[in-house]
C-alpha cells in the first residue's frame, strides 16, 4: 500500500519551515535508535526496579478499554517507524470522543478535553488469529494539569507481555517529538492536507473517519 507508506509522504512533503524537524530528520533519528518498542520495553522495565516499594499510579488504560469504539476502522496493518506491519488498533473513551473543532485564526483546531484516553493496541504481527491479544499497548491521556503531561498529553506504554504489566509515563519527548507531525501534512489516514491543529493526534474520529456507531 504505498499510498500509506512514509515514502508517499516525503515525497509530497512541503519545503521545511526554517528550525522546524522534518518527517525525514525526526524518523532518521528514530530509524537510528532502533525500534521504539524494544526502548518502551526497556524503559519499562528499568522503572519497575527503580520503583519497587514506591506508591504507582492508577491504571490510566481501564480494565474496559476493549469496549471503547474505535477512532478509525482503517486497518492499520501497514508499516510505520517502530511497529513496522504489526497491527495496530486504537480505542478512544466517550470523554474523548466529546471533542468538537473550533476554528480559530482560520486554523481548524481540535482540543481534547481533560480526562480524554487513547489506546492504542499493538499485536506480534499483522493478522493476529481471532481472539490473540496484543502485546502492549501506548496511551495518551489528556492531563494538562499533570505536571508530567507534554502538549497536554501523558504520554504511556504498556508492555502487556510481563505477568504484571505496569505503566510507564514517557518523560522525555520522544513520543510528543513524533506525535507533533500529526498537526501539519503527514503520511497517515487522510494525511491532514489542510493542517489543522488535532493535538497531537493521527487520527481524530471525524476528520480521519467517520465516527463508528
Ligand atoms: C515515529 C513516530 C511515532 C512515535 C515515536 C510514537 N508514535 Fe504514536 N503514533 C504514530 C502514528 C503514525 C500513529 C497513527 C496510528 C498508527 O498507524 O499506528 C500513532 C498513534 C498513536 C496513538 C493513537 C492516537 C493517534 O495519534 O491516532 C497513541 C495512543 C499513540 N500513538 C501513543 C504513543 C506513545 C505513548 C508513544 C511513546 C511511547 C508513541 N505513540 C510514539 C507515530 C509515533
């Protein structure tokens, strides 16, 4: 599917603002480092033992996450930086789902209210069998008053494969650095031609999709 491909992208990409990182600049970086799971892994387990007898945080993805309607029912099996083609699936709680654009400078501009929680599933490969379960998941949770939040947004991986998976909140802007393509012109979904403000978010219910009953 090379519509979708990060190359599609790159090829129509705009000259770069000046001091602004590029699609190529921010991924080479990444490509660089390696794959972003094996880090969230990593990271995972290095702040299970450095918070070993330290109070954790509530469970910011909910027992119930799997209930929550979709944000896009495009299949997303195609190959990003990171996940290369295993298949990712996104759910979004009703408080997320409340979020309506404003226009503002002549800018559409979606503002997700404050307990909004994103969840993304990431499966071993790309045609799990009916009824695998994924391996982790990353989640964005609105929280602009957290004095961790970045844009807004906690940033969180959940490596789902440990026998007591906990929650790891990213401090560092690597998923916020990744995250800001998804308000200007990008490789992904309807690829955000007009772009509009949709914090931080690949795909927003209405514009991405429509909205899944
Ligand atoms: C290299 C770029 C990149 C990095 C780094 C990255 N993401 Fe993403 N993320 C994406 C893309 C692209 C999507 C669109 C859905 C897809 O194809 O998987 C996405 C989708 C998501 C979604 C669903 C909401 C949306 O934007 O549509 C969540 C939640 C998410 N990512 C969390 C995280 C977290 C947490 C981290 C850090 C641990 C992270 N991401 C790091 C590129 C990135």
């Amino acid at each position: 599917m090379p519509d979708v491909m990060l190359s599609g992208g790159l090829s129509e990409r705009r000259p770069a603002r000046p001091g602004r990182p590029t699609w190529s600049t921010r991924l080479g970086a990444l490509h660089a480092a390696g794959a972003f799971l094996a880090t969230a892994a990593l990271l995972a387990a290095g702040s299970l033992a450095s918070c070993a007898g330290k109070a954790r945080d509530p469970e910011f993805v909910p027992a119930d996450y799997a209930s929550w309607r979709k944000t896009t029912e495009l299949r997303l099996d195609y190959p990003i930086p990171g996940h290369e083609d295993r298949l990712r699936v996104i759910r979004m709680n009703e408080a997320g789902f409340a979020v309506r654009p404003v226009m503002l400078d002549g800018r559409l501009r979606y503002d997700f209210p404050s307990g909004a929680v994103i969840a993304k599933e990431i499966y071993q490969g790309s045609s799990p069998a009916p009824g695998e379960a994924p391996v982790s998941i990353t989640a964005m949770v609105k929280a602009p008053g957290d004095p961790r939040a970045l844009g807004g947004w906690l940033w969180i991986a959940k490596d789902l494969s440990k026998p007591f998976p906990n929650e790891t909140v990213f401090g560092d802007r690597f998923c916020v650095g990744c995250h800001a393509n998804a308000n200007e012109r990008h490789p992904y979904g309807d690829r955000n031609k007009a772009e509009e403000f949709r914090d931080y978010v690949f795909f927003v219910p209405s514009a991405a999709s429509p909205p899944i009953p």
